[in-house]
C-alpha cells in the first residue's frame, strides 16, 4: 500500500500576521503507546482488592488503555502509562478505586 503524503503547506492560512495549520493534522508518527506518560500525573488510582468485585469495568472505560486483565476478574493498573484521569474510579460501581496524590 502506498502511503499517502500530506501537502501541510496547503493546509496554512493567515489569521491577522499569524499562520496557522487548518484542522487536527498530526505531523509525527509517533505514538502514546511507547511513551510512558505516568511520570507528570498527580493523582493515582489505588484499588482496594478487598472491595473489587472484578466487573472489569476500570478495564472498559480507560480511556489510555493502561489496566490490563491478569485473570478473570483479576486486573491491574499500569502506573507507567496512567494519567490519573479518574474515569476508572468514576465508573467502579462498588468504589474499589479512589485516587490519592501522587508520591514521587
């Protein structure tokens, strides 16, 4: 398959003396996905495994895709690529997860 090249010089265009790119156009190739992005987060998630009933819901909704299923109902954060948005604490329908300042 031929990749496909972007002319970016058209996508340009003045507002007042400022030149801007039109749209959402990423110019990288690169990817979230090899860069560990926990390192800047303030907030981590901590599950309480006593209270986790293994819905998988943390697993569903984050956005990063940083838990992972180590088993059934078995599943763990990746502290290296979490953000701490907080939607996995959000979403536990029995509150296992809170999210307590990060300790660097």
């Amino acid at each position: 398959m031929k990749k496909q090249r972007i002319d970016y010089g058209s996508l340009k265009s003045k507002i007042g003396n400022v030149e801007v790119t039109t749209g959402a156009v990423l110019e990288s190739t690169g990817s979230t996905s090899k860069t560990k992005t926990g390192a800047w987060r303030s907030l981590r998630p901590l599950v309480d495994d006593k209270k986790c009933i293994g819905c998988g819901r943390c697993w569903t909704y984050c956005p990063e895709g940083c838990v992972h299923k180590k088993a059934e109902k078995v599943f763990q954060v990746d502290y290296d690529y979490c953000k701490g948005c907080g939607i996995c604490a959000n979403e536990c329908p029995v509150k296992a997860i809170t999210m307590v300042m990060e300790e660097k």
